[in-house]
C-alpha cells in the first residue's frame, strides 16, 4: 500500500467503524447539571445513559452521537457507550425557560434515531423551587433480596406533597420509578423503596423531582443508591492534589469488605481530570492537563453481590515556587582535620508533589545527595576541605545550589571557612559507669572515643590508667586518630576480688594534641552484694497534646535486669497534683537475662489546661541494690490553634534482603496534636538516586485520635551487595520528619548453606557472609524538634553489614549544641537497639546528633541526624553534675551526710539561703530528692543548689537525684554513695582553710606554728556516733558527733595528733578535725594528706612558720 493509500486509509477508519455500527436507539438516564442560572457563561453537561456511538465530525456529530439541546446540535465529546460530554453555549442559557436535551444516533448504512428527551431548566420555573440539589441519602446501599427499605433524603429545595406519589410537589424517583415519597421539610424527605427493585446486585439512581401545576417540572441532581454487598473504599478524600503536566504519584485505591479479585470502574456520570486514567485494578495515574477542582466516584465490585462507591474530590493545580528549609549555609572545616558535618535541607511545595533536581556550581567541594526527588524531600550538603588551602579572612569559598522545580528555580548560597588550626585531641565520653557483683562475671566493656577536632591530619596518643588500679583494664595503650572517623578505646572493668564498694580511677589519653585533665575520662565502678541490678531504657518521656483533645496518648519502656538471677518489678504512679498519668497494661513483672519487661504509660490530656504537667512513675524491684528507679513524666499542653507536626512512633529502620530479593515491610504510625483530620503526604528519596525505596499511603488525613500507619518497602530486585541509604520523608501542616532508612544487601547463599528459618532481626541472614563494618540508623526521626530540659527518646539500632544485630556494641551519642555525650545502653539485644534519654541543656536552631557505635574487630559506623532544640523555660540537672561542695569531681562517688553542689539551670527563681536549722527540704518553690528522701537545702540559685546527702541513705549503692521547682520536675540523674569521701575546705590557691586555737584564721600574716593544735575544715567524713539526723545542727556538748571511720592527717608526710575528728559542734554537715602540727616543721606551704578509708581528701597545703 502506498503512502497516500495508507493516508486515505487511516482518514477513513473512523468513518468505517461508523458505518459498521448501526444507528442502535440511545436511552438518557440522567444529565448533569440539569439547571442552570440563567445568563452564565457556556455551560459543560454529563449526559448518561445507554447506547451512545463515538463521534467522527468533530465536535458537532456527523456521524455517531450527536447533543441537541432543543433542536440545537452541541459540540459533544464520546466518553464511553455510556457517558457523553458537551458544552450550551451562553446564548442558549440567556433567559428564564425550559429546554430539552436528547441524543441523536446516526450513522451512513441506517436511519438515525433518537433517545427520550429529558427537561433542562434556566432560572426559576413558576411554581417550582430553585436550587432543588440532593446532598446525600441515608442509607445509600443495601444487600440484594431484602425487604422494602426506607431512605431518608437531605438536601434543598424539596415542596410538600399532594398524594403518595406526588402529582403536586417533590417526588422522589427510583431510576424511572417514582416511589412512595414523605416531604418532612424544604430539606428533607423520605422515601419507600419496594422491595421488588432490589431484588438483584445493580446501580441505580436516586432523583427528586418537582412538579407544578401549569409548569415544567425540575429535576435534582442523581445520586447513585448501591445494591449489594458493602465494600468499603477506604482511601480519604480530598485525594492529594495534582499538578498541571507534572506525573501524578499514583494512588491505590484499597477497600475492606467483599472478596477478590475486585474491579474498579468510574461511577456513571463521572468524569476524571484530563490525563488521569483509572485501571481495573484501581490505580489512578497519569499527567493532569487541566487545572481546577474536580469531584467524580469511584465504584467497585468483587464479581459477585459485591459493590462499593465512593465521591472523592481532586484538585489540579499549577506548578508551585519550591521552598528551601535554608537560604544560606555555612561550613567550617580544619586543614587534615575532620570533614564538618553534613546539613540538611528541607524541600517543599506546600502540599504538593513536585520533583526538583539538585545542582551545585562545579565547586569541588561541595556535595549534594542525592540530587534529585520529589516535594516533601531534603537533601544532604556535604563540604570537604580536602586538598583546598587555608581561606584568607573574612574571605570563605563560595558556591551555590540550584534547586529547580516546575515552577522556577531557587538558589542557596553556600560558604566553606578553611582554618589552619593546629591538632586537638578530644575525647567522649567525659566519665564511664560500670555497676557489677560480687563475684560475677565483669560487666561489658564500654568504649572510648578518641578524636582529632582540630588539624594537622591524623594523631597519636597513648591511654594509661593513673591510679594502675588492677581492676581497670585498656584494650591498647596507644593509638593513632583518622580524619573523617574517631579511634576507639575499649575499656573493661574486672571485679575479680573486688569487696563491696565504689571503685574509680581515671584513663589518660596523652597527646601533644591534648592538655590534661581535657583528655582524663572519669571511670567509676560500683561492686554490691550478688543480686539483680534495675535498669529502665528511659528516665524521662515527654508527651504533647493539644488543649480539648481527650485521646489518650501511650508510651513504653523497657524494664531490664543487667545483674544476676530474676527480678520480680512492680510500677506505680506516684502522687502529684495532676492525675493525667496511668499505667496501661500490667503494673507487675519479671526481667532476667532472656525476659525483658515492659511497661505502658498513658497520659490523658482531657481538661487540662494549657502547659506542662508533670508525674513521676516509680519501679521497684527488691532483689535489685539500685531499686527503685524513677521515671519523670512531662505533659505538653500546647494551644488548640498550635502547628501540628507528624508525629512518628518509629524514626529508623534497617532492612536486610537478599540480592534479587525484597525485604519484609515494616510500618510506622504517624498521628499529629490536631483534633480533627489533617492532610498529609509522604515521599521517599535515597541517596543513591536508586528506586528501591518505597513508601503507602502517599498521602491521607491523620489526626490525634485516627492515627495512620505507613508500610516502607525495600526491594533488592536491581541491588548489588551493599549498605544502602533512604529517608521516608511526611510532611503534615508545613513541617517534616524523616525516617531513616538503611538497607544491607547480602549476597545469595547457596540452598543448603542457608537454614530453614534463619533470620536476623530485620531479615534472612546470609550464611558465610563475613562482617567488616557495623552500620547505625537513629530512632529519632530526621528533621527532629526537641525543648531544652525536657526529655528526649534516644534509639539507636546496630547491625554488622551481614545483617546481624550487634548485641554488644558500645554506643555514645554527641550533640552541636553543646550537651555532654551519653553513653547508650542496650535495651534489646537481639533487636540491635540501645537507648538512653537526652535531656538537652543549650538551645540550637541547627544541630546534629551523631550515634558512634562501635564494637571490636568491626569498622565504627555513625548515625547523624539533623534537628533543632528550642529554648523552654524548665529545671534540668547537668548530667553528672552532683558533686562534692568542697571535692567536686564529675561522677566521683559521696558520702551520706555530704554538702553537695547539684549544677543544673532554672533550678530556683532567685538566689537564695534559708536562716533557720533544721534547715528546709523545700526552699523558695524549690525541693531536691535523693534516693525518694527530700534533702535539707543551704542555698538555692537558677545554676546551683547546695544540699545535705541524706545521712540516712545506705552507702555503697546508686541513687537517682531530682529536682522539683515550683511543681517542674528534672529528669533524673545518677549518683552512687560510698561510706567516706572526705573534702576539705581550701582557698582557690589550694591552702587549707584553718585556724588558731582562738580560732584566727591562718593565713600569710599569721601562719601555722610547729607543735601548734590547730582546726581545719571538712566536709563527706560519713557516718558519725551519735548519728545526727540530716539537716539538723550537730551537738554542741557531749557526747559529740565523732565519726566512725577512723581518719589519718600527715603535714609534710609526717603523722599528726589529732584531737577530734567529728561534726562541727553546731554546725550542719561540716566535719571539724582537730590536730597538731608536727614539731620543727620546716617554714613554707607544706602539702597536708587527709585519708580515710583508703580514700584521700583533695589535696591541700598548710602555711607554717617555725
């Protein structure tokens, strides 16, 4: 065939695919809109029915189906045997009146022919309502071969009626057949249909017609009325709005109820925006042309007496300006130092999905990944000094990024300040707990991480033990930093032949790059009686609802036993002013070395009022020497009109699969403050730019008490082995949240190398596969909002790069902003999780969290997440910072009875000391708790209180310290009591605070006599007979308070006389100790050496003369 032929040919195919349908009658059951104002613009109808034949003349039919509006032919648009479109231009629709509308079938072999005409009115016929419209009916479906059902109809625009079947009035119709109908008011009816019309699975049709004596008739809008059994469409409407020539992200729609296979059809009568499909299997797809706002039903049936329908409202938008969480970013970075941390850079487009690529201008050291995604995304801005010289002043490196969207591009600028700075070795974290029994096996090693903050490339160091305690044991004794990555240090604490009590020394980390004491890490270890050891995964939780909500929010924890044997743990809500807090579940349990236990925690916010509330929760175990332990609740109150954010009950993720293998899904709940429901959507992004990501629903509507649950798929199909990164990125009322994503792909094994059933935690393991490096995702999700002094959920999971848990990792969380590292604790070993709570101090608009997890052999793995914490004004205690008054030592152990300094911020409203003794428990709103005992307050201030130890509590075990302030509560913090810890009053240039026997103070002036008795100052000499009761003054006459432990004062390494060692006749908690300075002693500041119990005073210097 030629090519004018075939030309001709295809220009005739229409017109003989017209001919060979023959001119079949067509039948209207209904039009949409049937009325229209009159003098509007051209107005776009829906005419359904049966036995349309598509069009080949265009617009106006020349052969196929043609409109007529009256005898008028429409341009008329074929949309299925069952659905025309077509458009009454203005002029037709200009007056009041009634028109007809009717199709006409023609065709070339046969005769055309007509289908029945139904009414169109323009404006207000006389004796008819205007704005006769059905907005819903009740019920809307029912089961085939029931008996007659009744429906209520609502709407505008109803008239009473004149008989049953209305011959003056509104009449309700059933497809054609009208029904016994009730006129209840202008906007209700009811309706009777017979039992007869429903005998069969099928949709109908629901119409009000209005009927007048002398005048047209006006007819409603149809609403279909299912017969069949229910299935329920469950996707939320609107759907998420679409964008103009951008690919819609394609939505499932998914139902309950019924049984598959099920067939999804658009409802009759409505239409799809231009460029969106719908399939049989019910996935609606495509790339919309047309903007506005459009509404049409889906309707499903399962091939049997099943059938479902469902309206959903869609809105097609014009591409829309991207927005960057950050216009301008800016590095720091050391020359062979450290590269600085990546940033992060949120990506959106209200709540749209928009793809966006990434661009950067050729600069070479500058980074983005991945470079391209789709709205709600971010992505990573890396910067590496590698190989660029120091940057001249006030003169950094400059690049820029380009993010360009369907709507235009946006530009941040990017600045890289490059010093050089000489080496600085740091070291985290600051102190090491170890807690063990008698006789048990030593407690898992915790790490050191050793790391060069400054330049000058990579660092040796060595790492000794001060005090050569044999206890105190180092996996190497010296090491050497890398740049991009912190050396570790292994330390283990072995208790062999160790009594009960508390053991510390100090591990050195020596380098020209360090200056002591900046690289000494406390390292304490507490030996009790055989026995169990009570350890919860959190100290603090934090809750926020908004006001007038009444869902109750729920939290767990994890009870452990990290010592010997079972414990048998009961929980209770403390007493307080608020009762928002309860336990959900059981209040009782056992934790050993296989049973973990758990409790729930729920807070109801129903009537409180806008703020913090804050609980207490106590857990109790008597086989446990640390019990009990106490959690600090807080409840957020914030106001109704507050931003809702996501909120995430799962932030990370690890996925283990074969290569050519899917994982198995895992789900997050996502919820939000808002009372009623709120949009969201959700995307995903990998650093790879690879597609095996995946993330459902896309979208929907959330709110406190309708949470969602989101599946995350992995999928290996296209994946060679590896360690794979993604976000699943949610964004809900202008804010975002990331879960972190990792995926480990293992290599295949061969059949019988693999066991039937054997998995890790997150997937099937890989037989043979041999580890080299751990990998670490974070709990908390990406984009994260923290207050300062409320608490935070640490979680961090560790798996090797063959997919299995790391059971015994050591994992140490840093923060930018300035907050101590924490140590995290194993709280699910087979899981590979570890948490801990961090309760931030500083306030940070941008910072990032970075979980170094580490374990021997492997190489170290680090999760970074990026967030901010927000000022709030509220008590929190400096971790570690309970301290002796006159012997401070981060972590060091205290004795019953000591004058302890408890650092912290808003730990008081003014600085302030009370004027009476016994001295107050609770001072100025303000009240500190050690071991459940109120201590006696000397002072109070915002960074700093001064209390008495309890002298009732027991030594040689661990207590936990809180502070209330005006009914605010701080999170825990940890201290453990030894017998003795002496401390001794001293000047800031060391010389000890002593006097005369006139009790003049020796000073330069006035110093010290050889053969003098003479009086220094102490505070920690412990347990006294007769014991004094805390807070209250010592006695003034005998017996006085003489303490138990004997005590030893050298002057010059020489022993003294003493005379009297005891409380302070009159005084609360300082300890006197009355001795004689040893003869011809030599003139000048000779060091004084107080011990008791083995444990030795700070060091001090007396002034003598002889």
């Amino acid at each position: 065939m030629g090519q004018a032929a075939k030309t001709l040919f295809k220009s005739l195919l229409p017109f003989a695919i017209a001919m060979s349908i023959s001119a079949q009658t067509p039948a209207i059951t209904a039009v949409t809109p049937s009325t229209v104002a009159a003098g509007g613009p051209d107005l776009t109808i829906i005419i359904t029915g049966t036995g349309f034949l598509p069009n080949t003349g265009g617009g106006i039919a020349a052969v196929g189906s043609q409109v007529r509006f009256n005898s008028t032919a429409l341009v008329s648009t074929f949309l299925s045997d069952t659905s025309l479109r077509a458009v009454i231009p203005a002029a037709l629709t200009a007056g009041n009146g009634t028109a007809t509308i009717q199709i006409v079938n023609t065709s070339v072999s046969s005769a055309s022919t007509s289908s029945n005409t139904v009414q169109f009115v323009i404006g207000t016929g006389v004796g008819a309502s205007s704005g006769l419209t059905i907005t819903d009916i009740t019920p809307s479906q029912v089961s085939p071969g029931g008996p007659d059902v009744t429906i209520t109809i609502n709407g505008t625009g109803f008239q009473p009626r004149t008989g049953s079947i209305a011959i003056v009035g509104s009449q309700v119709r059933f497809n054609d057949t009208a029904l016994i109908s009730t006129f209840s008011s202008e906007n209700r009816m009811t309706a009777v249909i017979p039992a007869a019309l429903t005998a069969r699975a099928a949709t109908a049709t629901i119409t009000v017609v209005n009927t007048a004596v002398g005048t047209d008739n006006v007819t409603s809008n149809s609403v279909p009325f299912l017969i069949g059994t229910l299935i329920t469409i469950t996707n939320a409407s609107p759907l998420p709005p679409a964008v103009q020539n951008v690919a819609y992200a394609p939505v499932t729609f998914a139902v309950t109820g019924g049984a598959p296979p099920y067939r999804f059809v658009l409802a009759t009568g409505s239409v799809l925006p231009a460029g969106l499909t719908l399939t049989a299997a019910g996935v609606l797809a495509g790339t919309p042309t047309a903007t506005g706002d459009f509404s049409f039903s889906i309707q499903v049936s399962d091939g049997g007496q099943g059938i479902g329908l469902k309206t959903f409202a869609l809105s097609v938008r014009p591409p829309a300006a991207l927005v960057a969480s950050e216009t301008s970013l800016s590095f720091e970075g050391n020359v062979n130092g450290d590269q600085p941390a990546p940033q992060r850079v949120l990506v959106t487009a209200g709540d749209l999905r928009q793809p966006y690529t990434v661009r950067t201008d050729g600069a070479t050291w500058l980074t983005v990944r991945p470079p391209n995604g789709v709205t709600p995304g971010g992505f990573a801005v890396l910067a590496d000094q590698t190989g660029l010289a120091p940057s001249a002043a006030n003169s950094p490196y400059k690049a820029v990024i380009s993010v360009v969207g369907p709507a235009g591009t946006l530009q941040i600028q990017v600045s890289f300040t490059v010093r050089d700075v000489p080496a600085a070795i740091g070291v985290a974290p600051n102190l090491l707990k170890f807690s063990s029994r008698v006789g048990a096996p030593a407690p898992p090693p915790q790490t050191i991480l050793v790391r060069n903050l400054g330049g000058g490339g990579p660092q040796n160091f060595t790492a000794s033990v001060v005090g050569a305690s044999p206890w105190l044991r180092l996996s190497a004794t010296s090491g050497r930093t890398v740049i991009g990555q912190p050396a570790t240090l292994e330390v283990a604490a072995v208790p062999t032949g160790l009594a009960i009590g508390i053991y510390r020394d100090v591990v050195r980390i020596a380098s020209p790059a360090c200056a002591e004491p900046n690289c000494d890490v406390a390292v304490n270890l507490v030996v009790t009686p055989p026995g169990g050891r009570l350890v919860l995964s959190q100290t603090g939780i934090l809750f926020e609802a908004k006001r007038g909500s009444t869902v109750t929010l729920q939290n767990t924890i994890a009870i452990q036993n990290t010592g010997e044997g079972t414990l048998n743990w009961t929980a209770e809500v403390l007493p307080g002013p608020a009762t928002a807090f309860a336990l959900s579940g059981p209040s009782a349990g056992t934790a050993n070395a296989t049973t973990i236990g758990t409790l729930t925690i729920s807070a109801n916010p129903a009537g409180l009022p806008s703020g913090a509330v804050y609980g207490r929760i106590r857990v109790t175990a008597p086989e446990a020497a640390n019990s009990p332990q106490t959690l600090t609740l807080v409840f957020n109150i914030v106001p109704a009109d507050a931003p809702n954010v996501p909120v995430l009950d799962n932030g990370g993720m690890v996925f283990v699969a074969q290569t050519g293998a899917a994982a198995r899904d895992q789900q997050a709940r996502l919820t939000t403050g808002s009372i009623t429901p709120v949009p969201y959507s959700v995307s995903v992004s990998t650093a790879d730019g690879a597609s095996w990501l995946s993330a459902s629903p896309s979208s929907g509507n959330v709110s406190a008490g309708s949470p969602a649950t989101l599946t995350v798929s992995a999928n290996a199909t296209q994946l060679a082995r590896g360690v794979f990164t993604g976000e699943v990125n949610i964004s809900l009322g202008g804010s975002l949240r990331s879960i972190n994503v990792i995926f480990i792909v293992i290599p295949k094994p061969p059949a019988a190398a693999f066991a039937a059933g054997e998995t890790g935690a997150a997937g099937p393991r890989a037989a043979g596969c041999t580890p080299a490096k751990l990998v670490a995702v974070s709990s908390v999700p990406g984009n994260f909002s923290s207050l300062v002094a409320w608490p935070t959920q640490l979680q961090v999971r560790v798996f090797d790069d063959c997919g299995d848990a790391a059971a015994s990792a050591q994992v140490v969380a840093s923060f930018t902003n300035g907050d101590a590292p924490i140590a995290l604790q194993s709280s699910d070993a087979r899981n590979g999780l570890y948490a801990g709570t961090w309760t931030p101090s500083k306030a940070a608009a941008k910072m990032t969290v970075s979980s170094t997890a580490s374990t021997s052999g492997l190489t170290p793995a680090t999760a970074v997440i990026s967030g901010a914490v927000n000022p709030n004004k509220a008590p929190v205690l400096t971790p570690n910072g309970t301290v002796s008054n006159l012997n401070a030592k981060v972590g060091a152990a205290l004795a019953p009875g000591t004058v302890a300094a408890i650092f912290g911020s808003e730990l008081a409203s003014s600085a302030e000391s009370p004027s009476s003794v016994p001295l107050p428990t609770s001072f100025k709103g303000t009240t500190v708790l050690i071991g459940g005992l109120e201590a006696p307050l000397y002072f109070v201030s915002s960074g700093q209180i001064n209390a008495q130890i309890p002298a009732e509590l027991a030594p040689d075990k661990e207590y936990q310290v809180l502070v209330t302030v005006d009914g605010a509560l701080t999170a825990p913090d940890t201290i453990s009591l030894s017998p003795v810890q002496p401390g001794v009053a001293a000047f800031g240039n060391g010389r000890v605070i002593a006097q005369h026997g006139d009790f003049s103070l020796i000073d330069s002036n006035n110093p010290a006599r050889s053969n003098e008795p003479i009086v220094i100052y102490l505070i920690g000499l412990g347990e006294t007979n007769p014991k004094v009761p805390s807070g209250t003054a010592s006695p003034s006459s005998e017996p006085l308070a003489r303490v138990v432990a004997p005590v030893s004062v050298t002057v010059d390494g020489r022993d003294t006389e003493i005379f009297f060692a005891g409380l302070t006749p009159g005084a609360v908690g300082l300890y006197q100790i009355n001795f004689r300075v040893p003869a011809a002693s030599r003139t000048g500041d000779l060091p004084v050496v107080i011990t008791q119990k083995g444990v030795t005073a700070n060091s001090t210097t007396l002034q003598v003369r002889q």
